[in-house]
C-alpha cells in the first residue's frame, strides 16, 4: 500500500462481474474516491455533452470509445483533490492502450497502482444479472429483478427515483459487449499479471462474499 494508506485499485472484468457495486463498496470502506468511466460517459450522455453526444451511440451498439478520449477524461479526474486519498478504477483501463495511457498519467503524478483486480464470472450467469439489472435514474442505486427485487416495482427504495433499465443490458448488446471485452480487455489480466499486480477473484457468489475476497486479497498487499 502507499505511505498514506491510500488505495490506489483498478477493477477488471466482463461486463455485470459486479466492479461498479464492488467499487462503490471499496469507495465507502476506504473512502478513496471512484472513478467510475461507464457511470461519466452515461452523465455526459444524458447532458448531451459533446463527449456524451459522442459517446452514446458508442455505448448503445456495446462499442467502445476512443482510447484517446478515454485517457484524456480518466487524466482530468485523476488530478482531482478527492482522488489524493486514493482511487477505484471501475471499468478503464479496456484496452492496452488505455493501460499505457493510465501508466503515463500515474507517473507524471508521482503514483502508482496497488493492485488491479480481476473479477471473474462465467458469461451465462453475466447474462442473467445484466437482463435484470435496474438502476435509479437519479441516485444511481442498483437493483435486481430477481436477487435484489424494489420493494415497490420501478421505484428507488433510497430516493424514490425512477428505475431504469440500461439500453445496452439487452441480450444483443451485452453479447456484444462480451466479444468486445474478450477481444480488447481481457489481455490486460495477462499485461497486469505479468507485472505482479493481479489479483483473481471469484465473481460468483453474493456481494457480500465477493467484497470479503476482496478484502481479504487488500489486506495480503498491505491495506
Ligand atoms: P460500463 O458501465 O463500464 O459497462 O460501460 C458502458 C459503456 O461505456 C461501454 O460499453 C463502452 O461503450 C463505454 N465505456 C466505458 N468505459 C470505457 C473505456 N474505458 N473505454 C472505452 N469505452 C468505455
């Protein structure tokens, strides 16, 4: 861990593995801050930005966007003061270039990675939690149709917001989405491993049981 004992992590895997409930879990345990590249592209989409203008028809076909965009926005929220007391990567790096790119950046603040965590889930169960996920259109909240059910149908239970689901949570999409992760980010796990960082865990099971692995993995690099 580094001198403050800031947590300084980055999240790998498929899409529905459970990295932003992971990473929302690690935000509050450590109070490090969570940069979340999915959740950003989404808030800008819904601005109608010109980076959410052009990431949104990106996002809807389970495309990814272009690396140089995505270096430049994880940079401008990386040097960020609430990042100082550490930081979740949720869903950047995706490609190699992308690992290059986030390298760059720590160096040039004088950081570096603690561990990177590889998240894994066999896709037949990816496709069942992403087919029924639901979030709140206002605080973000994430639900289950099936293993974590609203109380009340369609409504937050936390802020009484609306509950969506994720245009790109249809099966064509999220298949789409598993070939592209298959394709330009699982070879990260290999670039991370490679340079002793990685850190496996097994994505099935309850959150809970996931978080304690996690945890638990935190604590054998010095958390
Ligand atoms: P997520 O919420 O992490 O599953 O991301 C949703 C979508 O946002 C992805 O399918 C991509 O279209 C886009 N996206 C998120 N993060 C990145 C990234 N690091 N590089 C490129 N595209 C990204």
């Amino acid at each position: 861990m580094t001198d403050e004992g800031a947590v300084r992590v980055l999240l790998l895997g498929p899409p529905g593995a459970g990295k932003g409930t992971q990473a929302k879990l690690l935000r509050e345990e450590f109070g490090a801050c969570q940069v979340s590249t999915g959740d950003i592209l989404r808030r800008a989409a819904a601005e109608r930005s010109p980076l959410g203008e052009k990431a949104a028809a990106l996002m809807a076909k389970g495309e990814l966007v272009p690396d140089g965009l995505m270096i430049e926005l994880v940079a401008e929220r990386l040097r960020r003061d609430d990042c100082l007391a550490g930081f979740i990567l949720d869903g950047f790096p995706r490609t190699l270039d992308q690992a290059e790119g986030l390298e760059g950046i720590l160096e040039a603040m004088g950081s570096k990675l603690d561990c990177v965590f590889s998240i894994r889930v066999p896709h037949d169960v990816i496709i069942l939690r992403l087919e029924g996920r639901r979030s709140c259109k206002v605080c973000g909240a994430l639900y289950h149709l099936v293993s974590q059910p609203p109380p009340r149908s369609g409504v937050c239970d936390r802020c009484g917001g609306e509950l969506y689901q994720r245009e790109d949570d249809r099966v064509e999409t999220i298949r789409a989405r598993l070939r592209v992760y298959e394709a330009q980010t699982a070879p990260l796990i290999d670039h991370y491993r490679k340079k002793g960082l990685l850190k496996e865990i097994d994505g099935v099971g309850s959150v809970e049981e996931i978080r304690g692995r996690m945890l638990q993995a935190l604590g054998e690099v010095g958390a």
